[in-house]
C-alpha cells in the first residue's frame, strides 16, 4: 500500500522569487508505451531517460509478472526481455492503478492471440471508456468474452490487419492498435489516428527495430505486419515530457524571477506558448530549452482555452494553466472537450481565495486576479495536484497538498526539483 504523504508549501504570496534551471524528465505518456512494445521483441531492449515516476514502476511490475526480465542500468535506463514471458493475463491490482495498462493488451494479443484483462478503470477526470479498444480487437478478428468485469479477448491463429477507424482521436487506443498491427497478419490502417507526438516517437522507435509503420505524425496509420522485433543493440532514448515542461512554464511565469526550462522540446508546446503571449507572459525559447523571465509586476490577460487533440491546448495542461488564469485580469473562461470530468478539482481551488464557477461538465468561467491563501487540499488526479501545488506556490502562507502519490505518478522527485529552483516545499508523512 503506498504511504500517505503530502506536500508542505510555504507560499510566496505573489513574489516572484524561483529561478535557476530546471531540467525536463522522459515523457510519462510516451515510455509507458515503448515499454509496453517490448513485448513485441524477441530479445532484450534498451530505453533510456526513462523518467523516476509510479507508472513507470507500476508498468514495470506489470511486465515482470508476465514473465520479463528487467535490468535496471540506473535510475533512468533499463533493459528488458521479454522472450521469457509466460502468460498473456494481465493482473487486475496492477490495472486499477494504472489505466494504461490498457496499452498492454494489443502486443499481447498480437503476440499471444489472446488477452486476459481487466476494466483499466475510470478515474476522476472521467469514465474513460475501452470500447474502441473492444471494437478494434473484433475488426483485427478476435472475440471478446466479458465475464466479472474481466475481458478475455481470443484469436483463432494470427490477428488480422483491418481498417479502423477511430471514433474519437484517443491516443492509447491509437498506439494499441499501431503495436497490435506489427505483429498482425497483412495491413492495418488506423483511420483518425491521434497526433500526439508520442505517438509518432513510439511508431519511429518501433521502425528502427524492423517495423513497417507509416503515416506517423498524420491522422491515418499503415501498418504492414511481420515478424517479431529485434532490439539488437537499440537504445530508445524516451523524448521529453512536454506536459511537465509546460506546468514549469506556467510556474515561472507565475513564481519565477528568471527560470530556464531545460531539456525540452519548445515546439511542442506550440498552443501553450501562444496562449502564453496571449496573455503578456514574457519567455524566449531555444532548441530544447524555454527561458521564462522579466515578469515582475506583470499583469497578466485573462484567455479563453479550449482543450483539444494535438496540436491544440492540451488537456493535461488544463489545470495548471487554471492557476495563471485565477491571477490574470478580468473573466477567463475553460472549455475542456476532450473529458467529462476534468473541472471539479476548480472547487477545492475557490478555498484558496479564488473566484471560478463550473458551469456543466465540459465548462467553467475563472475570474482574476483573486489574492490565495494557502489551504490543505487532496490531490484528485495528477494533473490537478500538480495544479495545487503551484497554487500554494502563488499563495500566501501554508498549503498542504495531500495524496501526492498522484503527483509522484507523473513527476519525478518534484519536490526535491522545486525546491532546487527556490520553493519551500517539503514532503512529510500525513
Ligand atoms: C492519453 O489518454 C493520456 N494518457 C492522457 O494523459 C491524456 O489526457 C489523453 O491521452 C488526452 O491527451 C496516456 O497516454 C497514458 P482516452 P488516453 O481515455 O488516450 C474516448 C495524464 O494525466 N474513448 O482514450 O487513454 C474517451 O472517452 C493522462 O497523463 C472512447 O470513447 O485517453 C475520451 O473522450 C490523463 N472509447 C477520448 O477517447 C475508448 O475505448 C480520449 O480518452 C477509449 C477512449
């Protein structure tokens, strides 16, 4: 059982006082599918800058009881077989704490010819249904059984290639069946594909070993299958996290003096920077690093967001880009489109001394700029954790942000690297 933890913070009441450097960690939303394509490989692989995060040990775990070996090289690197697996059951405490376990079930029925899984499980931001992964596996020719909310998914010999086409643009179900194509029999086309550019990453890295994937970084996939992969002597390196450097954006904008955002890829972020300058941020970007400076007595525009698949605002940035828009003058408004579910954590935020009202589950006016008071608060969701904590890091006084193994399923040593940049912020039993 994990411990109980929360983040201690001590609030700069509006200063803006963080700075120095700040490097970007391997993408959460990208390695926790190139580890799940090494069941793909007939021998070892090697994937680097992997981030120090839950999930990954969590998608790990997963792997070994279906019988992988992992070597840990350090923190950041491992290398791992899978031609010792032995089952193709997927364990229902492994799925219920991580919903992208989903991801595991194309490669092992492509594989194995059959899956043996349970309900991934929703989570607060919505009830994040599996029926386009249900449907698919059908098209490739597999049957479905669903019994005790398990689902056992079978084919009669290989997967065969089919044409699917995506009802909504979602990423895993995207990245499952471009995995589940490699190994399937004849063409698979994935028809409003997701755009995601972890999606592209994963299809390259599988390219590199031997698969016939194209179309990445467009909405339609081909994938022509064959034969096992070979990871002989490959070394992915995991691509940076764009949504941890863009809630690092956000805080130096709010928090920092002059904050340098290293190890990134600016370009994207391209809808966040824009909304940015939108809204008076000053912040210049390089290659791989975004500088956000010069903000002192800065007052900042209220915005209209709208999430949306990539490349548009990404749904992820959602709640911190909510704390900047509790600061910014005037009525801004949040049209989440892309889950049912992702504005409540907006209430616990009015505690603090802000002024948002949720007007239906997709819709929701912040009006600024509102002073904060610290408050203790539950983490409902990664995302809106994280969000809290740059709240309490704009507000005046102590905040205590609880649950803060959400936080650390997504972001690596976070408190150990904000408080490298200047933050008073300390993790204690609760
Ligand atoms: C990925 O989720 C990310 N997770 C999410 O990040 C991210 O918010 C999301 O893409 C959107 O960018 C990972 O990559 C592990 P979905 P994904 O549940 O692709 C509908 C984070 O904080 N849908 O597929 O799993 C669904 O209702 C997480 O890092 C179906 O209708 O998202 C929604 O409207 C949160 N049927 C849309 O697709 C299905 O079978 C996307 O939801 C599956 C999904």
């Amino acid at each position: 059982m994990e411990k109980k933890e929360a983040f201690i913070i001590d609030g700069l009441n509006g200063e803006r006082k963080l700075s120095g450097e700040i490097v970007v960690g391997g993408a959460k939303n990208e390695v926790l599918k190139t580890l799940a394509s090494t069941i793909l490989f007939k021998d070892e692989v090697s994937i680097s800058n992997v981030p120090q995060i839950e999930d990954v040990a969590r998608t790990l775990e997963a792997l070994k009881n279906l019988g992988a070996t992992v070597v840990k090289e350090n923190n950041n690197k491992y290398r791992i077989s899978t031609a010792g697996l032995n089952t193709s059951v997927i364990s229902a405490d492994i799925a219920k704490k991580l919903r992208a376990s989903v991801v595991l079930t194309g490669p092992l029925l492509a594989r194995f010819g059959s899956v043996d899984f349970p309900y991934p499980g929703g989570c607060v931001i919505g009830k994040r249904p599996i029926d386009m992964f249900l449907d698919g596996f059908k098209s490739m020719g597999a049957a479905v059984v669903e019994a005790d909310g398990r689902f056992l998914v079978k084919t009669e010999g290989k997967l065969k290639g089919a044409e699917i086409f995506l009802k909504n643009q979602s990423v895993t179900v995207t990245e499952t069946f471009m995995m589940a194509g490699v190994l399937a029999e004849g063409k698979t086309v994935i028809k409003n594909a997701a755009l995601e550019p972890e999606i592209a990453s994963l299809g390259r890295f599988l390219n590199e070993a031997g698969a016939k994937i194209s179309g990445l970084e467009t909405s339609t996939i081909e994938i022509v299958g064959g034969e096992m992969l070979s990871g002989k002597g490959l070394c992915h390196e995991t691509m940076p996290d764009r949504i941890e450097a863009g809630s690092f954006v956000i805080l130096g904008a709010l928090c920092g003096s002059d904050l340098r955002i290293s190890k990134c890829e600016p370009k994207h972020l391209d809808a966040l920077l824009y909304n940015l300058k939108e809204s008076g941020v000053n912040f210049e970007t390089g290659p791989d690093h975004i500088r956000v400076y010069g903000n002192e007595g800065r007052h900042f525009k209220s915005l209209d967001i709208k999430t949306h698949e990539y490349p548009g605002f990404p749904t992820d940035l959602q709640a911190p880009i909510s704390i900047l828009l509790t600061q910014a003058e005037g009525q801004s408004f949040i049209f989440e489109t892309i889950f049912e579910n992702r504005l409540n954590y907006l209430e616990a935020l009015d505690r603090f001394g802000a002024s948002t009202r949720i007007l239906d589950s997709h819709r929701a006016f912040i009006n600024g700029p509102a002073k904060l008071e610290g408050r203790a608060v539950e983490s409902p969701d990664l995302r809106a954790g994280l969000a809290y904590a740059i709240a309490g890091a704009v507000a005046k006084g102590r905040t205590e942000v609880h649950n803060v193994y959400y936080i650390d399923r997504g972001y690596e040593r976070i408190d150990e690297r904000l408080r490298a940049i200047g933050l008073d912020i300390s993790r204690r039993e609760a």
